[in-house]
C-alpha cells in the first residue's frame, strides 16, 4: 500500500484534479519533511527512514529499537462502529495488559500479510496481549460498517476491529502508511511502532520484554479480554467467497475457486459437479483431490489437461493433471517471498498470485503481493518476473521500467495482455510484442470513483477482474459492484450491469456485492459474485442476469488429519496397483537432491499404515516400521497379497540430509505414498516402485 495521506480531493474536472492533484503530492512531500523535525523528537521510537519512502511496507525495512518514552497512547475515540467485541474499548480498561493496534484496510494485500503474524502472537500472548485491528478504509466501499463485517469474516479476525472510517485513529497516532502497527505498553505508553509487513519477530521481542518488565512491577493483567467473534451465517452455503472463475467453451466446464472452501469445484455449463479439487482444508498437500489442499485459492488457467491454480495464501503456483486426478506444487517455497530472481519453479519465492493467464506457452502471473506480473515457462517451469519494477504505483513505460499497483486480474487477446491494477483502480495493457506498458483506463493511487469516459478520465474503484472477448473488455469493477466494459478501439469506459449499490438481484439493473472474477466463454459472462457466495451468469441480446445454479454441490467435510502424520508430510497419491498374487516386494526410493548428503547422526525413518477395511495384504511385523541412523534408500518392504485383495495402505518417509560440505544447512522432507491395490493375476506386478526426487532447499 502507498504510504500518503488519505485526504480526498475535492471534486474538479479530470485535467484541473489531475493537476492539482499533482501540485498537492508536491505540497505534501515538503509538508511531510517539514514536520519531521516537529514530530519525531516527540515519538518514543526513532522511525526507520524508508517509513517515510513511497514504499514503507518493504519488509526491508530497518527494525525499530524497543524504547520506552514519555507519550501517552491517545484514547481510541472516534470509531463508527466496533467488532468482535460487545462494545467499544479503551485503553483504560486493558491497562495492564500488552495492545497492538494494526492499522489496515482490507484492499491491502501488504495488511493481509500481516494476518497471519497477528495471529502467531495472539495465540502465544493469549493473556497478556490483546490486538485491535483499527481498520481506516482508503476507498469508499471500506468506510462502510457492512463491508468491513464481511472482511472480518472473509479473513476469519477473530480480536477486535474498530472501523475508523473518519480516520481519528489513524490522525490521533499520526499514521501515513498502511499497514502500520503502534505497540503500546501495559501501562499506556506508546512503546514501538512499525511500518509495513514481515516484523513479527521484533514484535514478538518487543512484546515479551514489555510483558517481562510489567510481570517484574505487578502490574500484569491475565484476566480475558471478552471477544464475540460473529460466525459466517451462511454455514451451509455451496460456496463461500468465490473469488475466480474459468469458463472453457471446448469443454463445455466451469471452473471456479471456491475460496474460503480452500478448493476448486469443476461443473458443466449445465450447472452439474464434475469434480471438487481439494480437500476443504487449509494447507499445502499435494497428491489426490481429495487429500491435496489449497489456502485461498484464486486465479486459474487451462492448458490441455493441466489445470494450472494461483494458491494465493500459500504463495504458490499449483497445476492439476485433469486425467490423473493429481495436484501438485511447480513454483513457490510456501513463503512470502518478494524475490527478483528468476529460477526453476519451487525454488523461487511467490508472494500472493491472483490470477493467471495463458499465451502460448508462457503461463502469466498477477503476482499481487510483488506489484509485479511474472512468468512461468510451461516447457521448462521456470519462473520469475516479467514486468514491473516492484515499486507500486502508476507509471507506463517499458517491462523493466513500468509500475504497477497490486494487479490482481489477467485476460489476453493473443495480441495484449490486459491487468486490472486495482490499488491504482485502474485497467493497464501490456503488448506482447513490444513489451510497451499502457494504462487503457482508469486513475491512479487516490484517484478512484465511479466515472464512464475514455481512457484515463474514467475511474473505477478497486477492479479485480478483466475478461477479453469481441473487441471489449469486461471488468469487474469490484467496490462499486458493477460490471463495465471498456471499447479496445475507443478506449471508452460503458457501464454493463449493476446499479453501484451491493445486493442479489437478477432483474435488471441487476446487483452485485464486490465482484471478484470474469471469465467469457460461448458468448456468456460467468462472474464470480465474491460477497454473495454465488457464481453469476451473464447473457447478451438481449441481455439478462442469472445466478449460475450449480447441482448438489455442498459444503465440504475437510478430511482430518491421519493419527500417524508427521508434520509437514506431503501427500503423495499413487495410481491403483495391481498386484500379482503371492509374494512381492515394494521398493521405496527416496532420491536427495544434487549435493546433498543422508545426515551423518539423525535417525531416518519408513513406516507403513494399513487402511481399515483392506483385504488379503500382509507385511512382515518387522517390516512395518524401521527408524535408524544407518537406514538407506532405495529400500524393499515385503509383502503377499491375495488374488481377490483389495484396499490401501500408506507408505510414509521421513529423511534429513545435509549439503555436503556444510552441515550446518540441513532440512527434513517427509513424504506419505497413498496407495490403493487390487490383487490381479494379469497386467500385474510383483514389485511397485514408489519414487520421489527431494527437490532442492531453500536456505
């Protein structure tokens, strides 16, 4: 998020707000240092210096020294509405007690990193700490009470929330940056603060010495803050906040991203399931649909029989084979990473894909979190930026010198790919033969609002989706719940559908709640309407809006767990195997990566689980389980099976190796084979090969 001051300007032509618009970012940088020698002598922590560059929410920012100082924490007056929370707080009634206050807004890709962290600490400080989301909205849409309950929910907060929708707050602390986190002592003073994403390590520090110091002067409070989390009311919705879709008119299917389900669901243009992908749970396993996972998955793109997916909050880019039934990790670590570099898939770090699009044989990624679009060779799965400078912003120009803002929806024509750049709330177009970046409509970081008119005097508020199709370009113009087209010849920004108010009508002017998702195919606009829980169908001369029915879908059960997982196990599914009756052996070959060693002292380890209910399988007791330092692979388990066996069984790894000539850099890899059999005396084998390569850590 742009570190600037929220203030709106008023309303003015296009040419004079654009020019005045420019002379006050130029009053505000000079007002800006002008007051910085009034107003850090004042502050308890010296604030970095890159706070107060266009880029604070860098997680390279310098790390702020836990100072205890004169200034009281301001009270927090001012919210319009509270959260979580019975009623509103104040800092009176928590002294005693550690507070963290998260300035965010829920457009913020940068606060949604934050998250997780906040989480981290809430659960460690369960007592001591408690962390109030103050959430000063930057457009519009994210002032309102309503909105904001619904992100609440969306990214299941569970402390407390204050909308401080007139930024009292925010101006009572002297914010400029989203995010930005204010620490404040047990006693009511302000002990650090921070500006930006990936700090949870010096807060955890700065959190326990403040703990420390008030457990040391009696002053600590353990008794629980009362929180009230409001649950998602539609339980048994089919979807919950679809983000994506994916229309494929050769296939006649639909795929959509069942967000907060954490899955896919495949169905006809008919409305019947085909598949769900995913287990419904949060997390990283690969292996069959039902066992693999996804975290809020977004974006999608088809290329033959591989579905590839932008897992979004696990920074990863995942591909489905449609034939086996199979998902798999082809780039990402699984961090949060703002890497530059560019390298084989799952050694480069992702930080939030949100979309995808395909053009030849280049896989393009709306890397959210990096302010960039990347590529993904779908020949050789390397991986690394394609445009942008990582800055964010609006500037055109070249691939290494463009700008962009948070892009976070693709479409292409085969000539131009098209992002909907949406902090900048605007429509950006990248030539895919000269490489030129273009702003085909739209504003900038504060210019944003509901405006038709050709080019960049037209305005759109956070748009998240765009969709090529016959000489248009359909956008999702997300807080202003509307769909609007813009002309590829004229530049002119249309109004579709939707009346600019949220809510669930088909007749029009039809409405829509913070659309999310476009995808054109057979002459119909499917739109995954986020807010509403639902997919929309779009249909044209003449036009007229459904809600896209989708037959005995249901919520999902997520399968739990096996008693016997290790952590961080990665499901790997294995095709059934028929196995000839008798003896046999199966043969595990766990194979390290290039310039790695087995560890000289750490105990590896092979264990096999049979499902109850399996027939005719028997292994050796001393087979079963072996852990030892000695232990190698490739190693044989034997077995006999019966003709009429049937059932499966699990075969789960556990290796640590070193690189070699350091043994310093260590990791464990631990993997668990699924595997089905049937005992069949023809087109059998005696001796199935489960066999993984370890690819290279991270260090």
């Amino acid at each position: 998020m742009a570190f600037t001051s929220p203030d709106v300007l008023p309303a003015l032509s296009d040419r004079r707000r654009h020019s005045t618009m420019r002379r006050m970012k130029r009053l505000w940088l000079v007002c800006c240092i002008t007051l910085l020698g009034f107003v850090l002598p004042m502050l308890p922590v010296a604030l970095p210096a890159a706070a107060f560059s266009p880029m604070p929410d860098s997680p390279s920012l310098s790390r702020p020294t836990l100072q205890m100082g004169p200034v009281r924490a301001p009270e927090l007056e001012g919210g319009m509405a509270w959260f979580n929370v019975p009623g509103p707080l104040s800092l009176a009634q928590l002294r005693g007690k550690v507070v963290l206050l998260d300035f965010w807004t829920y457009c913020c890709i940068n606060c949604l990193h934050v998250i997780p962290d906040l989480k981290a600490l809430e659960a460690k400080y369960p007592n001591e700490l408690v962390v109030i989301g103050v959430h000063s909205g930057k457009f519009k849409t994210e002032k309102e009470t309503n909105s904001i309950q619904q992100a609440v929910v969306r990214y299941d907060i569970r402390h407390p929330v204050v909308n401080d929708a007139n930024f009292a707050i925010w101006n009572a602390y002297a914010v400029r940056a989203w995010p930005t986190l204010v620490l404040i002592s047990p006693d009511g003073y302000v002990a650090s603060r921070y500006a930006g994403e990936g700090h949870r390590e010096e807060l955890d520090r700065d959190i326990a010495a403040l703990i420390a110091e008030a457990r040391k002067k009696g002053t600590l409070k353990l008794d629980p803050v009362e929180i009230t989390p409001r649950p998602f009311q539609e339980t048994d919705s089919p979807l919950r906040f679809p983000g994506k879709v994916y229309a494929d008119a050769a296939s006649q299917r639909l795929f959509i991203a069942d967000t907060n389900h954490h899955r896919i669901v495949v169905a006809g243009f008919d409305g019947k399931v085909l598949d769900t992908i995913g287990s419904g749970a949060p997390g990283t396993r690969n292996g069959p649909y039902n066992f693999a996972e996804f975290q809020y998955p977004q974006g999608m793109a088809l290329d033959g029989d591989f579905l590839y997916v932008a897992d979004t909050g696990n920074h990863l880019l995942r591909r489905v084979n449609l034939k086996t039934r199979m998902v798999e990790t082809v780039a990402g670590t699984g961090k949060n990473e703002r890497s530059r570099q560019t390298g084989p898939g799952t050694s480069v770090g992702l930080s939030s894909p949100w979309d995808l699009a395909i053009h030849q044989r280049t896989l393009f990624i709306a890397m959210a979190g990096a302010h960039q679009i990347w590529q993904y060779n779908l020949d050789t799965g390397v991986v690394g930026p394609y445009a942008g400078t990582g800055a964010e912003g609006r500037q055109d120009g070249t691939l290494e010198t463009a700008v962009f803002a948070q892009p976070s929806g693709l479409s292409t024509d085969g000539k131009r790919l098209y992002v909907a750049d949406s902090e900048i709330s605007a429509v950006r177009a990248i030539d895919l033969a000269t490489g030129q970046v273009t702003t085909l409509a739209g504003g900038d970081l504060f210019d944003f609002g509901d405006t038709n008119g050709k080019g960049e005097n037209a305005r759109f508020q956070h748009p998240l989706g765009v969709a090529a199709a016959e000489r248009k370009l359909y956008v999702a113009d997300t807080y202003n719940h509307k769909l609007r087209t813009i002309d590829l010849r004229t530049r002119f920004v249309s109004n579709l559908i939707g009346s600019g108010m949220p809510g669930l009508q088909n007749d029009l002017p039809a409405l829509f709640h913070e659309p999310g998702g476009l995808s054109y195919a057979a002459g119909k606009l499917f739109v995954a309407d986020t807010n509403n829980h639902v997919i929309r169908l779009v249909e044209f001369e003449p036009t007229r809006v459904s809600t896209f029915a989708i037959d005995k879908l249901t919520a999902p059960t997520p399968i739990k767990l096996k008693d016997d997982a290790l952590p961080n196990e990665e499901q790997i599914g294995v095709p059934t195997q028929r196995l000839t009756p008798g003896a046999g052996e199966i043969v595990v070959d766990i194979q390290l990566p290039p310039g790695f060693k087995y560890a000289p002292t750490a105990e590896q380890r092979y264990f096999v689980s049979i499902e109850a209910g399996t027939e005719g399988l028997t292994i050796p007791a001393k087979a079963m389980a072996v852990t030892s330092s000695k232990l190698r692979f490739p190693v044989s388990i034997p077995y006999t099976v019966t003709a009429n066996g049937m059932g499966a069984f699990d075969v789960v790894v556990s290796v640590t190796f070193c690189k070699e000539g350091n043994e310093g850099f260590c990791s464990v890899a631990t993997y668990r084979f699924h595997v089905p059999f049937i005992g069949r005396p023809k087109g059998s084998t005696k001796r199935p090969v489960l066999l993984k390569s370890i690819p290279p850590p991270t260090p």
